[in-house]
C-alpha cells in the first residue's frame, strides 16, 4: 500500500521531465509555468506599488499634519493653552502637540506671483510633531521675525532662493480693512530655508513662519487655528478623532490623517481591486494552459496509464497523478514568479528608478513596498487556482478503464 501511494509522485516527476516525452508537450508544459509566473509576478509588483503608494501618502501627510488635526470652524481659538489642557486630558493617547496659525495669502517673488497658505509654527514643538525639520533641503528652520520657510515647489514659482525676499499679501479681509482700509496688507521677508515635504499640495503651497510673527501680521496676538496632534504608537487615531469631536462639539473639530485626503485614499483602495481582478485574469489564462496541457499529456501517455491500471493502479490515484502534475507547473510558477516579483520591489524600492509628474500623482517616484501577507495570498491563490484547473483533466483519466486506453493507443 505504501509503496503504491509514495509511487504517485514518482510518476508525476517522470512523466514531467522524461527525456523520452513529447517535446511539444515540453515546451507548452514550460509555457504553462511561465505564464503563472508572470501573472504572480504581475500581481506581486502592481500590489508593492499601490501600497507603496499608499503608505509614502500616509508617511507624508502625517508628516505634514501630525496624526490628528483640532481645528476652529469659526474664529481663532482664544486662550489656547486652556484648550491645550483639555485636549490632554480627553486624549491619554497623545504624545506631543503642537499649536498653529493657518490663513490663505498671496505670495510675490522676484519671479513671479502665486497662491499660497501661511503657517505660523511653533519652533519649539512642531518638531515632535511633524517631520518639518527632517525635510529641510536648504537653510535652517526660520523661527524670528523677517524670516520665512518656503516649500520647494512654491519657491520656483516665484524664482526664490535663500535670501530672497518673498511679500506674504492678504489682499482682502477683515484684517487688512480693520488696519489699511482698502489696501492689501504686506508682510516682507527673506527666504532662510527651502523644505520639499514630499507632496506637491504642500510643497507649492506652503510658507511657514514663527508663530508669533503670523499672529502678529494678523492682528491676532494670543490666537490660533488649530493644534496638530501627534498620538502614542499603535494608538488608533480615527477613535481618537471622533472622541475629540463629541468632547468639544461645535464650533471645533477633529480630523484623523486619512480624513484630510478621503477621496484620494479612497481612489487608490478601489484602483487596488480593479488591478487586482484584471491581472488574476492572467493566472486564470495560465491556468487554461494548465489544463491543455495535462490534456495533451493525458493523451500522449494514454498507453503507460492503461498498463498502469491493468498493474492495480487505482482510479484514486490516477486522480491524485495528474492533480499533482498540474498543482506542480503552478506551484513551480508561483516560486519563479513571487521570487521575481519581490525582488523587483526591492530594486524599485531602492533604487526610486521610475520617476512621476509630483503635479499629476501627488509624489515624485514610484514607492514600492512589499507586504508579505498580500505576497502569500497571491502564491496561495496562484497555486489553488492551478489545483482546480486539474480536477476536469484528472477526473477524466481517473475513469478511463485500462482497455478502452490500450485500445484507443492500439
């Protein structure tokens, strides 16, 4: 018995790699193999990207915001620091907190005019918070008075460099009226340091400078807009935002980071589905090669199965035969395309070799990253998928009688 059954992958191996085989059926057999492999590839190197995609939008909008934002719907907040307090006390998740001013401003370089957002920053704390001072690529963080931070992207907008000198204009408003009347309201200031966050929202949009120096300019001493929130590890961070929200009610409110790009995430989640099905349409054509294949193969070895059969070879293990044939043309496909496919997203990965418009797809490279999670569900389905493409081609040998194959061979 035991020899009968430990005889079955034996089999498998001499009818795949015997010389005296059919070299046609060889060569669609190695077509078989490759076309899952590059279908594991496929699906190993587009998910890598998606979620590379995915997490580098995260690690830069958190990067930009903190994890949660506590914003004012209507005025400034007024004595922030009782507000601090409380925050604090709803949130024993929180790590650090920084507090910010933010407005819409016009912006005037040497090289020309654009729509910006001033910042005012905490020195002090916004690096607990942010990664602003990791994304510095020139100068020092502006933290006085006459001195501005710009992202990278607005600073060739308006044909600035270090010490340039940058106008920050509010050209309507109730605080330019309250100060000049009509007249828009000026801030100069020189360029001391050019940041790139990553994002090409933020990097052609933002100009940030101390806090004290936006508050003043507007008027506003004391006042702020928002705090950006910065949580313990393996806090969750949207539970954190909506108890924020019920804790306080109208006019604050709090938004978790994947908040303030919704419809992006949301973009990319269905754009990962979508991929998903089209390129497991190619392990489903590979699988249709499995099954010619194994037909092929059933044919050809039509005689040897029918003296098998008439030696006691059993209808069961005829069945598990060919199963095992076509489970290993996946299984071995699956390897050469999940080996491949990895490190193909290493070398992306690494190497940032594919290169993007940040105008049009947020960021300026291709992020790859591969989870290995998602890899071994492509591996397993890769191989499951080969396994049924098997159960048509085995059954049939399975109940083919020993004479009816001599015969037919005859």
């Amino acid at each position: 018995m035991a020899k009968k059954i430990s005889a079955v992958p034996l089999l498998a191996r001499r009818f795949l790699l015997s010389k005296a085989s059919d070299k046609f059926i060889s060569l669609i057999t190695w077509v078989s193999v490759i076309g899952v492999a590059l279908g594991v590839l496929a699906l190993t190197v587009v998910t890598g990207a998606v979620n590379g995609f995915e997490r580098e939008l995260s690690r830069v909008i958190t990067g930009m915001n903190g994890e949660i934002i506590f914003y004012s719907r209507g005025e400034p907040m007024e004595e922030p620091e009782l507000i601090r307090a409380r925050i604090q006390k709803v949130v024993p998740e929180l790590l650090s907190i920084t507090p910010t001013f933010v407005t819409e401003v016009m912006a005037s370089g040497e090289g020309g005019v654009a729509g910006a957002v001033i910042e005012g920053i905490d020195p002090d704390t916004v690096g607990t918070v942010t990664s602003l001072p990791q994304r510095v690529i020139e100068g020092h963080l502006a933290g006085s008075e006459g001195e501005l931070t710009l992202g990278s992207a607005l600073a060739e907008k308006l044909g600035a460099k270090i010490g340039s000198e940058v106008r920050v204009i509010i050209p309507f408003g109730e605080s330019a009226k309250k100060e000049w009347g009509d007249a828009p309201l000026v801030l100069k200031s020189t360029v001391v340091v050019i940041v790139r966050m990553g994002m090409y929202d933020y990097d052609s949009k933002f100009i940030f400078l101390a806090l004290p120096v936006v508050q003043k300019f507007l008027k506003q001493e004391g006042k702020i807009t928002s705090f950006k929130i910065r949580l313990k590890p393996g806090s969750n961070a949207q539970a954190v935002s909506e108890r924020l929200g019920d804790n306080f009610g109208f006019p604050f409110r709090a938004k978790y980071w994947a908040q303030l790009n919704k419809n992006l995430f949301y973009a990319v989640k269905l754009e990962k589905i979508v991929i998903l099905i089209i390129l497991t349409c190619i392990v489903l054509v590979a699988a249709f090669n499995v099954v010619s294949t194994l037909m092929m193969m059933i044919h050809d070895k039509t005689k040897e199965i029918a003296i098998l059969k008439a030696m006691g070879f059993r209808q069961s293990q005829s069945f598990g035969l060919f199963c095992l044939i076509g489970v290993g043309m996946g299984l071995v496909g699956t390897v050469f395309g999940s080996t491949l496919g990895v490190l193909s997203n290493w070398l992306l990965g690494k190497s940032r070799l594919i290169q993007l418009p940040p105008d049009v797809y947020y960021i300026g490279f291709l992020p790859v990253v591969t989870e290995w999670r998602e890899v071994a569900m492509i591996a397993f389905s890769a191989v499951g998928i080969s396994f049924l493409a098997t159960l048509y081609p085995a059954w049939k040998v399975a109940r083919r009688a020993p004479l009816e194959g001599i015969r037919y061979d005859s």
